[in-house]
C-alpha cells in the first residue's frame, strides 16, 4: 500500500488519530506509528493494528553480549478496533 492509502484509511477511522511515523519498503508502507492521546498505535503493512500504552513496563532481555539484564518497553497488543479497512 501507499502512503496516500494509509493516511486516507486512518483519517476515515474518524477517532483523531495522530500519525507520527511511517516507515517504507520501496516506496511502499511497511509500518506507520501512530498515537490518540496516552495510546499508541502501530499498524502493519496490512492494516492490521496493535495498540500499546505510552507507560513503560520493565523486562528481562539479552543485551548484545547475551548477557541478560532488565530493559524498558511497551508490550504491543492486537486490537481490531483499529484494523484499517483499504478501498
């Protein structure tokens, strides 16, 4: 999909959604980053939504070494509410 294609479905969600980043592939969306308020949303290349909260959860992780150790991020969680419906 084009980007064109993306902001047109967003838009159409009608919920004032603010796009922050989109991320492409050959000139095709691969990831657009998005936020409404303290959520965030990321859709993928297919329109398919996950939506995350902007507070940040601690996590054990490998850093580069393999050595793990605690990290800070945002679990993504699917939600369909948010699915982006292509003309």
């Amino acid at each position: 999909m084009k980007t064109k294609d993306f902001e047109t479905a967003i838009a159409a969600l009608n919920v004032g959604i603010v796009i922050d980043e989109m991320k492409l592939r050959h000139s095709d969306v691969r990831q657009v980053i998005a936020h409404q308020g303290s959520k965030g949303i990321v859709w993928d290349e297919h329109g398919r939504a996950f939506t995350t909260s902007i507070e940040k959860e601690v996590y054990i992780a490998p850093n580069e070494d393999g050595v793990w150790e605690s990290v800070k991020g945002c679990p993504l969680n699917r939600n369909k509410l948010y699915d982006l419906k292509f003309d």
